[in-house]
C-alpha cells in the first residue's frame, strides 16, 4: 500500500511538471521583439575647428596732433561724429603765416616782372647772359619762399586722412597747443582687423583664406564671419605662438577696437556620414553601433568615429548611407536580436515582408 502511494505521487509530480514547462513554453512562444527606434546613416557636414581669443583692431586709425605751437581757432568735429577724407578737423592760427605768404608772393611777382624786362633788354642786346641768369635764379627763389609760406600755412589746417569716426574730443577752441598735442584720433572701422595667437602646433592647418566665426560678449547670439588675411611669418620664441590676423566686415559698426571675440576656424570642412550619438556604444577605445538589416535582425557593428556636431557623430568607418541604425533600445540589445521599429511601419522587417506578400496575393 505505501509502494502504491508513492508511485501516484511520482506521477502527479511528473504531471505538474509537465504542465508548467507547456506554460514556460507557450510564454516564450508568445514573447514578442524589443521595441527600438531607428534611422538611417546620412551625411552632414562636419568642420575641425581651432580656438582662440582676440582683440579687435581698426582697418585704419590715426592720431591727428599739432604740428607746431600755435593757439586752436576751430574745431571742425564733435564727440564721436563720423568725418569724410579731407574734411578740416582743426584750424590753427595763421596771421603771420598769411602775412608771410602775402609778402612772399608779392616779390614773386616783382622777380618775375623784373625777368621779363632783363629778357627784353637782352634780346635787343642791353643785358648780358649773366644778367639774366642771375635774374632767374631770383625769380625762381621769390617763387619758393611763396611756396614754403603756403605749406607752412597749410600745416595749421588739420585734415582728415580717410573717412572714419572721430574719438571724443579732449580740447577746444582757444587753447594754445605744443607741437604733438592729440587733437582727434580717426579710426575707419569699416573692416575690424582680427588678431589672435595660434599654437606652432596647428601652423599646419592655418592658412590665408580660411573662415573663422567670432563671437563677442557684447552681442553672444551674433557670430561675425570673416577670413584669415594674414599669418605672421615670425613665432614668437616666448610663446611659441604665431599671430593670425583676419578682417570681419563691420558694415553696422557692432564691433569696435579693443573689444575681445573668440575665434573659431574652420579647417578641413568635409561631408561625412552621420549618426545620433545615443547610437553609439563605447567599450574602451572600441565604438560600436546596432545595425538592422532587412529581415529585422540587429547586429552589433563596430565602427571608426571622428567629430562630434549638433548631437550627431561621425561615422568613417562600419556603415553605408542609408543603413539603419538603432538609436533609442541599445541597452535592451544583443547581437543577433530581432527587433521591431517604433514609429510608421514599425515591427520587424520579416513582418513587414510578409504583410506586404498577404497583400499582394489578396
């Protein structure tokens, strides 16, 4: 009798078991893929880049001083005030320069008479060669001494060299200035010339012609595009670094002298392919993404990447346009993993291929 019980609870033992492995079973029948999202390598544009800090300089700028010791009539400018090439900025006195010119060409003109009649009187033979030598050489003087006492004149009117916006005014009208006393600075800021130190280590890469994007405190959400005019051809054995200049139009006057931009320039601009950087797995130096092929398998592929841009990395090696990759499920992932895509046509590949025949033989 307890033989007999014993082999009925072996049975119901082994008939449990039985039921509950259908169950596991009909469950793993029953599991369905991860759901993933995907999309497809493309290209973009990626650029290298070197950094740097600068400083601001005027295409052109001038101090205009006094050229001598006189007292200041006129000032032509106010505050700030944007000026023309050859306009008048300041008129020095000029009373006894004027006086000086007005006798200068007076004996001028009495030289120049007095040669006339000498050239007269010795074509009729009543004056010597010597006469008349001696008689030009006068009248060519009297003509310098005119001309010294225009120039000295015109030292006293202070002109502006080009076009430009004049600095605050310091003086005025009425003051006697020393010979150099500052009386505006010009500065033409038309073009901003852009000068920055690079390291000796990316000499290489800089070149006359690059693009560079500054940016400034005063205006952060306005980069000023330029170019790279001129690089240096002297490093400096302190720093070891070599100064770039490069102009920036500044048609609306935003940047002045003196102001501090940081500099970016592009080197190597190139058209590479591209994936989200969620997609990419990192073990070590190894990169790797999920690649999904047609029949709705990911396969873990490794890939070579380079830069980084607006949330998306490089790819230079392990994809081809138009490859889908997984960029939102990695960590649900192994290699070899059917999966289903999110989003419009999602589900495995194999599914769609197979609904897609079911339609066609309907």
């Amino acid at each position: 009798m307890p033989q007999k019980r014993n082999v009925l609870l072996a049975a119901l033992c082994l008939s449990i078991a039985a039921c509950g492995g259908g169950s596991d079973d009909k469950a793993g029948r029953n599991r369905q893929p991860p759901l993933v999202k995907a999309e497809p390598a493309a290209s973009m544009r990626f650029v290298e880049t070197v950094e740097a800090v600068g400083t601001a300089v005027a295409n052109e700028q001038v101090t205009l001083s006094a050229p001598v010791t006189e007292r200041l009539v006129r000032l032509g400018f106010d505050d700030g005030q944007f000026v023309r090439a050859g306009q008048v900025i300041a008129i020095l006195a000029q009373g006894q320069e004027s006086a000086q010119l007005a006798e200068a060409q007076a004996r001028a003109r009495e030289a120049q008479q007095q040669l006339s009649r000498i050239e007269t009187l010795r074509q009729r033979g009543f004056a010597t060669q010597a006469n008349l030598d001696a008689q030009v050489a006068a009248a060519s003087a009297a003509r310098a001494h005119a001309t010294e006492a225009r120039a000295s004149i015109g030292d006293r009117v202070i002109r502006a060299p080009f076009s430009g916006w004049v600095s605050l005014r310091n003086i005025s009208a009425g003051a006697v200035v020393s010979s150099g006393t500052e009386i505006a600075t010009i500065s033409d800021i038309s073009t901003i010339k852009l000068d920055f130190p690079v390291p000796e280590t990316v000499l290489s890469a800089i070149r006359p012609g690059l693009t560079i994007d500054a940016r400034s405190a005063a205006w952060p959400d306005q980069p000023f595009r330029g170019q790279i005019a001129t690089v240096d051809p002297v490093i400096d054995p302190d720093t070891r670094a070599v100064t770039v200049r490069a102009r920036l139009p500044n048609r609306d006057a935003r940047l002045k002298p003196g102001m501090l931009l940081t500099v970016a320039i592009e080197t190597a601009p190139r058209m590479s392919l591209a994936v989200p950087e969620l997609a990419v797995i990192g073990e070590g130096d190894r990169r790797f993404v999920y690649a999904v092929d047609a029949g709705g398998t990911a396969r873990r592929t490794e890939v070579r990447t380079g830069l980084r841009s607006g949330g998306r990395i490089e790819i230079l090696e392990g994809l081809k346009a138009g490859q889908k990759v997984v960029t939102d499920g990695v960590v649900k992932l192994s290699d070899g993993m059917k999966v289903r895509l999110a989003g419009p046509g999602g589900g495995t590949a194999a599914a769609s291929a197979a609904a897609a025949t079911k339609k066609a033989g309907a």
